[in-house]
C-alpha cells in the first residue's frame, strides 16, 4: 500500500507539472514581454504547491479505496511494482467501486491536463505562425519538442493503461504500457530537455565527427 501510494503521488503530479510547463511555455511564447510577472517564483511555488496537493489527494482517495478490500487470492503480483490494476485482481471483494474511481478520477487527471496542454499550444502555434523569420519560428518549434514529445509518451501510454474497457484489459500490454510511463519516461526526460542545451549538442557533434 505504501509502493501504491507514493506511485500514485508522483505519477498524477508529474502529469500537472507537465500542464505546468505547457503554460510555461505559452507565456515564453506568446507574452515574452511579461514572463518575469507572470511567471513569477511565486507563482512557480504556488503551481508546483498545487500539483503536489492534487496527486496527494488522489493517492489518499485510491489508498484508502484498496485499503477497503479483502485480499485473499494469491500476493504474489503479476507485474513489476503495486500498480492499482494488478492489485485489483488479487483481491475477493467487490472491486466496483475502485474501478470506478479509477476511470473517474484517473480520467480526470488526464483530460483536464491534456486539454489544457492543448488550449496552451494552440494558442504558441498561432504565435509561432506569425513570426516572420523562419529562424525565429525554428527556435520556437525547438523549445516545444521536447515537451511535446514527453506528454506525447506520458498520456499516451497512461490513457491506454487506466481509459480503456475493462474488457479489453491484456497483462501484458499492461506490463508495456506502464513502463512508458514509470521507467522510460523519466531515463528520457534529462535526455530530451539536455538535447536543448548548446553544449550537449556540441559535444554530440564532435563524438559523431570522431567516430
């Protein structure tokens, strides 16, 4: 249960830190001028503040929803850590009612994050489209990639886990699925964001011209 709750803790945060960095780029983008007040230290704390709070709330609600049943099938799980889904089958008890949280508040957590990460692009992209110079629109496109690319895998792979029928539930595309979001993820984030970095993609290129 411990395992299950910080994993629920850190997942649902990381998802509105990732919406967090959405705006944060929106502002870079389109309001470049008030970046400084508008994306204050106090505001950054408030927003992190925020999105702790909520993966809290949600690891407390689902905790104390698993807590509520009986496990008296084998404990031996067939996965790689506590995961919500998994644990549901070991259990005799009626899972109804955690299924339901599950799809409720998981679907929660990942539309309202998704749909604000896409109302916050659609409004760079409008921006980006109406700089002149096609280095300008490059250097944009440039610091969006990487974001986009790692809430592209994070939701993805979320969405298929936890949004789908449960008839259509399949352990081992489960096993795939939420190593995408647990494990590949996080080995790529330092990977995605450093390829920004000048120095990174210099040293890069000297290692491809020496070998």
């Amino acid at each position: 249960m411990a395992q299950f709750f910080f994993f629920a803790i850190f997942v649902v945060t990381e998802g509105y830190l990732l919406t967090v960095m959405a705006y944060d780029r929106y502002v870079a983008i389109c309001r470049p001028l008030m970046y400084n007040v508008m994306m204050s230290s106090r505001l950054c704390s408030l927003l992190v503040l925020v999105a702790f709070t909520l993966g809290l709330f949600s690891a407390v609600v689902h905790t104390s929803a698993m807590m509520s049943l009986n496990f008296c099938n084998t404990y031996i799980i067939s996965h790689y850590f506590c995961d919500a889904l998994p644990l549901l089958t070991l259990s005799c008890s009626n899972t109804y009612l955690n299924e339901l949280l599950i799809f409720i508040i998981g679907g929660i957590n990942t539309l309202v994050p998704t749909l604000a990460v896409v109302i916050s692009y659609v409004f760079i992209f409008c921006s980006i489209f109406h700089i002149k110079s096609s280095k300008g629109r490059s250097k944009a496109f440039g610091t969006c990639s990487s974001h986009l690319m790692a809430v592209g895998i994070f939701f993805g792979s979320i969405t298929f886990m936890y949004l789908k029928p449960s008839s259509s539930n399949s352990l081992e595309q489960e096993k795939v699925s939420s190593v995408f979001y647990t494990t590949v993820i996080p080995m790529l984030n330092p990977l995605i964001y450093s390829l920004r970095n000048k120095d990174v993609k210099k040293a890069l290129s000297r290692f491809s011209v020496g070998r």
